[in-house]
C-alpha cells in the first residue's frame, strides 16, 4: 500500500491561454507510517498509563489539562468531560501553592527539567491532600508544546510523619525516662529525661547496655525474671535500684516491653522509667519513724489505739489487745467505735469531726469501764 500527495498546475500563455499542465506526485508513505506509528504510540501510552496506579496529566501551553490517566482523574475528583470545559493545570493546586506552580510552569515551558515538588491540592469534591509532583516538558518534533506530570499522592504518609513529629516532641519532652534497645539489649536511644536523670549524654549511652545502670545491690533473679517475661513478649513492671554514672544510687520504677512489628515480630525492647528517689526516701523515712513508735508504744503499759479519718483502726498496741481480749490482727482494720459503747462511740465520733475543722483543739479525756476496769481514755 502507497500513499501519495497529488498537486498539480496550469502555465497560462498570452491571452489567457492554458499553456503546459504539470502534476506532482509525492510518496507519502513513510510519513504516514510515522503519524500511525505515533498515533499507536500514544494509544499504547494513555492504555498503560490508566493501568497505573500513579496519577499522570497533561497540559498545553495554555496550561489547559488535555489529558489525565484515570488515577487523575480519581485523585483530583475530575471527570472526564471537565478536560473539555477548559479545565487549568491551576485549577488542581491549593491557592496558597499556585504562585510556587506558576514560576515551576513557566520555567519547565522554557524546556527546564526540574525535580519533583510538594504541593497542597484541592479535589473538585473539596477534600484536602498533597502531592508530589514531577514535571517535564512535552515536546513534538523538538519543540515545547505542553507539559507532562506524574501526581504521587502522600497524604497518608504526611500525615504519618505529623504523628511521627507529634511522638518524637512527646517523648523528647517527657518528663520520664525513655530507652530504645535492639534485641541484644544495646541502646539505640534515649531521650533527654534519661540523660538529666543518669548523667550518661545520648552519646555516651548509645551502643551502652543499660547494664551500665546496675548497682549491683539487687537480687539477679529480678533481672532473669525481667529478660523471661521479654522474651515471652510480655510487659515487665518493678522498682530498680540503679547507679548513676556519678556513683549515686537512685530508684526507678520501670516499665519495659517489646516494640514489634504488625506481623508480632520483637524487634526491639521499649524501657519508660520514672524516678521514684523521692518517694522511696521518703517510704523508708515513714518506716524509719514507724519502728521508733511500734517500739515506743509495743512496751507500753497502756492501751494504744491508732485510727484514720474514718475510725479504721491502723495500729493497735499488745497490752490494748490484752484489755479487748482479742488478736490484734482481729483488730486491725476493724472500727474505732466498735470498741465502745453507743454513748462513748458517739462522743469519739464528734471530737473526730471537731479535729477535722480544727486540728488543735484540745483532746477528749474522760473515764469509762472497760473490760471491768475504771480507765482514763484520751482522744487526740
């Protein structure tokens, strides 16, 4: 088959007369093989790009939108009559990016390539997302005619990484101790409470194992316990008596757990720590002064009775429980006012109530039969 281009003219002679005729003919074939084989071309192109699952568009000089492969149109929420209505490459971009596309624009119409940018967009049905555009000429027999774009959607990994932001600002603010560790136990971070409670610098710590923590002062079947529940994949709790890097001691309570994957992989092991110095001093100050009284009123000749706000009984003397005729662990826990008649309970319950709005009001002294003996009792 051969395809031909047919011209032809007349030479006119004096007096208007046709003169000689000539006709042109001009094999075309190979030209039209070239505009079918670029018609095919293209076809082959918009049928693989509407197999992909990345948006792509075109546009001409007048940045009018002449083609867009069906993740377009699903990702800008376009349809395909709007191409016809005139629609703009600007229409696609949120106001505050259009300034930033139109410099990109013009710049890629003079023929520049330019890396791949970030741009907010606004769907036709107005949802809000963000792109990540790459943008190149489009040319026909060496000239710009247009441009062509490839639309990577990454609202979901934008607003990933603004919950990533959001954890990494939580944990480096925390007002507890963070540690990250691979699987051998050495340190992959720490956050700044660990370094202002330790004294060990992010640096210094990391590639540490937090053996370099231990005081020494603790019974190793905590820790075997503790590796035996990580290994499980199960959360370990307790309270640690720790060593800083200056040689002071100081208590941690510690909560440690596996970080795993979505398929249940261990990948790393997770420690959050809160100092907890403070409180044990002042626990072990408590039981420092409670031993003084237990001493103080166990050898007493007299009954003495300790109660809470509510009348609970908290401690309870031997030579109490000798006049009660009862065990002392009987009383404890037991109420104040069960030891008492109805009149005495209900005199105790008022200066209760008396010491509550004023705590140094004067005691109650009065003097009642118990256990067949005449005794004085004073309420403070």
């Amino acid at each position: 088959e051969v395809h031909t281009s047919f011209s032809a003219t007349t030479l006119w002679g004096e007096g208007d007369q046709p003169g000689a005729s000539f006709a042109f003919v001009t094999d075309i074939t190979q030209r039209r093989q070239d505009e079918r084989a670029l018609r095919e071309s293209e076809e082959r192109f918009r049928e693989i790009a509407d197999l992909l699952p990345t948006a792509i568009f075109e546009a001409d000089l007048d940045t009018r939108v002449t083609y867009l492969n069906q993740a377009g149109l699903d990702f800008f929420a376009v349809e395909p009559e709007d191409l016809g209505r005139g629609l703009r490459v600007q229409d696609l971009f949120h106001p505050e990016d259009l300034e930033l596309a139109r410099v990109r624009i013009a710049k890629i119409f003079a023929g520049q390539r330019l890396p791949q940018q970030e741009y907010r967009v606004i769907s036709r049905n107005g949802i809000h997302k963000v792109a990540l555009i790459k943008s190149a000429p489009l040319t026909r027999e060496g000239r710009v005619v247009g441009l062509r774009s490839s639309v990577a959607d990454i609202t979901g990994r934008k607003r990933a990484e603004e919950e990533l932001r959001k954890l990494s600002r939580a944990v480096e603010q925390s007002p507890a101790s963070v540690v990250i560790t691979d699987l051998k136990g050495d340190i992959e971070y720490v956050n700044p409470k660990f370094s202002a409670v330790t004294g060990y610098s992010f640096q210094e710590a990391l590639g540490q194992n937090p053996r370099v923590l231990k005081s020494d002062l603790m019974d190793p079947a905590i820790y075997r316990d503790m590796w035996q529940t990580l290994a499980r994949g199960e959360e370990w709790r307790g309270e640690l008596l720790n060593r800083k890097k200056s040689g002071e001691l100081y208590w941690e309570y510690a909560s440690l757990s596996p970080i795993k994957t979505a398929g249940g992989q261990t990948t790393h092991y997770l420690a959050v720590k809160e100092d907890i110095t403070p409180r044990k001093l002042a626990e072990e100050a408590a039981q420092r002064e409670y031993a003084k009284l237990w001493a103080m009123i166990s050898g007493m000749e007299e009954g003495v009775v300790f109660a809470d706000a509510q009348g609970v009984i908290v401690e309870i003397n031997e030579f109490m429980c000798r006049l009660e005729g009862r065990e002392r662990r009987d009383l404890l826990g037991s109420s104040l006012f069960d030891l008492h008649g109805a009149k005495v309970a209900r005199r105790i319950k008022a200066i209760m109530e008396t010491f509550r709005q004023d705590p140094a009001s004067p005691p109650l002294v009065l003097q009642r039969t118990l256990a067949g003996q005449e005794v004085i009792m004073r309420v403070q």
